[in-house]
C-alpha cells in the first residue's frame, strides 16, 4: 500500500500491487493503478469535494477611473497602489477594508501627460528597499509624447513627495501607440522596462530589430548608481551582464529586443524568469518565458508574430514564444494579451502562469515544463464573481505581498482570484487497471478507465471519456458532456449534467443520461434506461438486446433512434409501446401509449 502524489506538472505516477492512493495534483497527469483495489485522484482528494474547482473572484473595488496596473510596496503588504492611466493618479487601496484612500498618493497635474489613447501613466515600480528609502517609479507619456521614466520619493506612508520627481530615462516616441508601459525590478536588484515598437502598425521604422533603438525592448538598467552625470536626462548606470554594452554594438541598455508592445510582464517569485505578454499585430497574441538571467535573446517581431511569419525571412537564432493564440477559436482566441504572474498564493494553481486577453476577457492559465508551454486552460467557466462586477476589459493583474493575485478592469473594478484546492487541475489520463479501483477525473477532460475488477469511476468536471472495463462498474460523467460507456460486466452508467453519451455495452446494465440532451444505448443485454430531462435520443439496432425506457417523454423532445438499415415493427403491448427491430433488438417505452407518439419520434439512420 503506499501513497503517490504528483507535482503541478505532468506526471506519470504507477501504482505497486497493493491498496494504493494516486493523486497527480495540477496539470496532465497519466496515473496507473496496478493491482490492487486502488483510489485515484485526477488532482487529490478534494476532487470528491463540491465547488473545489471553483477560481472565487470577489471584487475589493470599484469607482476607479482606468485602473491599469497596482503593486504593494515592500513592507506594506496589505495595501494596494493602483494607477490611473488618464488621471496620472496613483490611489492607495486598503486591503483589509476594501476603501480606497480619499486622499492621491500621487497627483500628476495635466500638464505633464499626454492622455490620449494608449498614453498616459502607465507603469508603477517601487524600488525594492521602498520600505527605507521611500524611492519609487513610473512609466508615463510626457505632454510631448514621449516615455519618462520618473523617481519620485515617498513623503509619509499615504503620500509621495510630488516636488521630488526626476528624470531617469526618456525614449523619443515617433507615434502615439505602443508605449509598452511596464517596469519591474528583477531579483537582480535591477529595473527593467517594457517598451514597444514606437507604434503606427507593422514597425514601419524596424524599431524592435534595431539594437540601437530603445524601442521594441526590454531595458535593464540600474538606478542605485550614476554613470551619466552630465546627463540631467540619465540618472542611471549600465548594469555588469547587459549583452550590448562594454563595446558590443547596440544600446547599452537593452537587455532583450524584438518585441512589439509587451504590454505587461512580470519575474516568477520563485525562479526569477521574465514572463512577457506581447500584444500582436492583426493574427496572434504571444507569451513570452526568458529563464532567469538570460539577456540578448531575439523575440522576433517584426520577422514573425507569434509562431508565424509576418515579414521577411526570419533569420536563425530567433527565440519563439512558448504560447502564442489566434482571433478566433472559441475560449482560446482575443484581440489583446495582458500578461500576469505565476501564482504562488493561497489555494491551488500553484507555479501555473495566470494572464488574459482585454479584449475577449478571456482568462486562462498555463503551466510550463520539459522545455515548454503545458496545458493552456480557460477559466472563465470556473469563476465565482462576488461583490458585483464582471470580469472584463482586463488591463492587468498585481499580486499583493502575501502574494493574492488581483485581476484589474480598465472598466474601474479589481477582484481578488483565489483557486480552490483542485483549480488548477488538467486533463488526466486515469487507469485503475487490475482490481476494485475507485477513480475521480476531477477538472478538465479527463481519460478514465477502470479496466479489470468492479470499478467506481467519476469524471468530475468537464467533458471526459468514462470507461468502466472488465467487469461491474458504477460509472458517471458528471457535469460536462461526456462519453460515458460501461464495456463488460452488468455496469450502472450515468451522464450527469451536460449532453451526454451514454452507452452500456455487454451485459445487464442500469443508464441513465442525466440532465441535458443525450444519446443513450443499452447495446447487448437487458438494459435499463432513463434519459433524464432535456431531449434524449434511445439508440438501438439489430442484434442489440432488450432496453426498457423507462422517461420517454415526447413533450421533451425524446426520439428512439434506429441504425442504418434497420426494419421494424411497433405495437401496443399492455401499458408499455414496444418496438421491435428485425434482427432481435427491442426498446420498450414504459407507460407510453403508441396513440400518443407522433412526428417523428423513430427514425433510422
């Protein structure tokens, strides 16, 4: 007997020959059982648990005016800093108490933004000893157009000095779009920005390409020290690693290039790899994963965008995204990604990267492991919404300093998202294999067979393949559309919530469809079936055995289906109508008078 636990990755867990209890934890896992009587989790036992799937979003506030990006400061991990990108306000969110402080830590007056479309202020970093130095950052178009890079010093713990702001760094910008906008210090110490292309569409300056440009970059910079003193411009050094500077060509501070509008970006917490939301062009969004450290790399616009060919022949050495996605696939398509963060908070998810599309409001997760993307995940389908609001226009995420994970709408509101134990959960592949095996799917598509010995076997969430095998199984889809299909042995098989197949195979078996439009087959033997509410089609054919309906309703849109080429007869039998099919079948509708079907309640084919 022994217990096996997976990872957040995929995983292959095998069973010895005793009694055992599998679990694979997040992601796709293939788990098997061997020969014993064996308890599987596609996750772990809370997948037994109702609402474990669940992703809670309760929003902690409202009324703001363009939210688009919000950090804690270091040493003040119970309040939000949230950013204004059309005021030039930076407004300070108590936690604990859900109300926003009437007075602005930072007031930026008109006259020094430029506010119109993607300009703004755009970007908010605190310098990783704020808690003593009282220094922060941002990111903001100028009156002129063009990104600063601005410190400002704290003046007491709800207010920042608005006289002490100065210079750090400025790109000319030669349009009015695709100012990139994110800053974020790394585990180095160092600052990094986020710049786009310069804007118009397709790069018409080939600015991400041009190492000379700041444009179309990540910038590493340092801002503990000066090495341009004459520069009231430049208040930076050069750090020691950056791939360009030290007489290489190309721009001292560029630490990676070919990008076209990395709106949001973020380090891992617990790995320190850059993670990058990349806005595309017209055809496919892109993310971004730089291992920690790893500087000089090519990210391919405007060669490419996304995984596909945008302009000109892409040359070698081009680092591709792990995860790009097109403008249409239902669930898996948007028109502008924002990135977000790899969740290290309460509940589950834990390591998978969380981020979203503003456009679609889609919200997705993916893990990453083996050298690339894993399991791409929506789940909208999973949120719990509390407080009011609606999860859309998603500008970006913050995580708070115990680490809770925040989603922002430019629309004004920000929830908190906190998965519950199995909310991270992938597609399994399950196996009981030899004996008694009790086997849950859990969330997502799930592959489950219970193959040899009487199995119980659940699908859990979402629409899975449920197998029961040998011998006499109790099998249920649960919600989700499902295959449900008990193979050998005298099995009870139910589809659950969702539109369903549910089909007996050999042997005396009990059917149920569930709720939702099903297809329900006793196949060989004496079968009972229910189909549950919604309307169901009761397949039979020839050589099938004896199926007793026992709900036909036609009021509901109930039909008997026949297979091609089958011949039958219909007849009044005491109570019961009872179609006979040439070859041996019989469906029996219990209580329904012939008299009463009409339409085309059987059909063949």
């Amino acid at each position: 007997m022994a217990e096996i636990n997976g990872t957040s990755a995929r995983d292959t867990i095998n069973g010895t020959a005793g009694a055992d209890t599998l679990s694979g934890r997040d992601g796709s896992d293939s788990v098997f059982g061997g020969a014993g009587g064996d308890t599987i989790y596609g996750h772990s036992t809370a997948d037994t648990e109702a609402g474990s799937q669940i992703i809670d979003a309760l929003r902690v506030a409202s009324g703001l005016s363009g939210p688009l990006f919000a950090a804690s400061p270091p040493g003040d991990p119970d309040r939000l800093f949230v950013v204004e990108q059309h005021t030039g306000r930076i407004r300070i969110l108590d936690l604990n108490t859900g109300q926003l402080n009437g007075d602005h830590f930072l007031d930026l007056p008109d006259s020094s933004l430029a506010t119109g479309g993607e300009q703004g202020l755009l970007g908010l970093a605190f310098h990783p000893n704020y808690a003593s130095n009282g220094l922060f950052y941002v990111n903001l178009t100028n009156q002129a157009g063009d990104t600063e890079v601005r410190e400002y010093r704290r003046a007491d713990a709800n207010h920042a000095d608005a006289a002490s702001g100065r210079a750090i760094l400025g790109i000319d910008q030669p349009f009015d779009n695709h100012n990139g906008g994110w800053m974020g210090f790394g585990p180095d110490g160092m600052l990094y920005i986020a710049s786009g292309d310069g804007g118009s569409g397709g790069d018409p300056q080939n600015n991400a390409q041009n190492l000379n440009s700041l444009l179309g970059k990540i910038l590493r910079i340092d801002v503990n020290s000066d090495a341009f003193p004459g520069d009231a411009a430049r208040n930076y050094a050069i750090p020691t690693g950056n791939p360009f500077a030290g007489g290489v060509a190309g721009a001292d501070e560029v630490w990676l290039y070919g990008l076209r509008n990395p709106w949001r970006a973020s380090f891992d917490s617990a790995t320190g790899d850059l993670w990058i939301g990349d806005v595309g062009q017209g055809a496919r969004e892109e993310i971004d994963r730089i291992a920690a450290g790893q500087g000089g790399l090519n990210l391919g616009w405007k060669f490419k965008e996304g995984l596909q060919t945008f302009s000109g022949a892409p040359p070698a050495g081009l680092t591709d995204p792990i995860l790009d996605y097109d403008r249409s696939t239902p669930l898996y398509s948007g028109v502008s990604v924002t990135g977000g963060y790899v969740y290290h908070g309460p509940g589950g998810a834990q390591g998978l990267y969380v981020f979203g599309d503003f456009g679609s409001g889609a919200l997705w997760t993916v893990g990453y492991g083996n050298g690339q993307a894993q399991d791409f995940l929506n789940r909208n389908g999973q949120l719990s919404i509390s407080g009011g609001g609606d999860i859309d226009q998603i500008a970006s995420f913050a995580v708070d300093g115990t680490g809770r994970l925040y989603l922002i709408g430019l629309d004004g509101d920000i929830h908190r998202l906190t998965p519950r134990a199995t909310a991270g959960d992938a597609s399994d592949y399950l196996r009981g294999e030899d004996g008694d095996d009790r086997i849950f799917g859990g969330l997502a598509f799930d592959d489950v067979h219970g193959n040899q010995g009487d199995d119980t076997v659940s699908g859990g969430l979402g629409g899975d393949w449920v197998v029961g095998g040998k011998d006499n199984d109790s099998l249920s889809g649960d919600e989700g559309d499902d295959v449900v299909f008990g193979n050998l042995g005298a099995d009870a098989a139910d589809g659950g919530v969702g539109d369903d197949v549910v089909r007996g195979g050999q042997g005396d078996d009990l059917l149920r469809g569930g709720d939702g439009a099903d297809f329900v087959s006793g196949d060989l033997g004496s079968d009972t079936v229910t189909g549950g509410a919604g309307a169901d089609i009761f397949n039979s054919f020839g050589d099938a055995g004896l199926d007793r309906v026992t709900d036909f309703n036609r009021s509901e849109g109930d039909r008997v289906r026949l297979d091609a080429g089958s011949t039958y007869t219909v007849s009044q039998q005491g109570a019961d109508t009872v179609v006979a099919v040439t070859g041996g079948a019989t469906v029996v509708l219990v209580g329904v008078q012939m008299s009463a079907l009409t339409g085309d309640w059987i059909f063949v084919g």
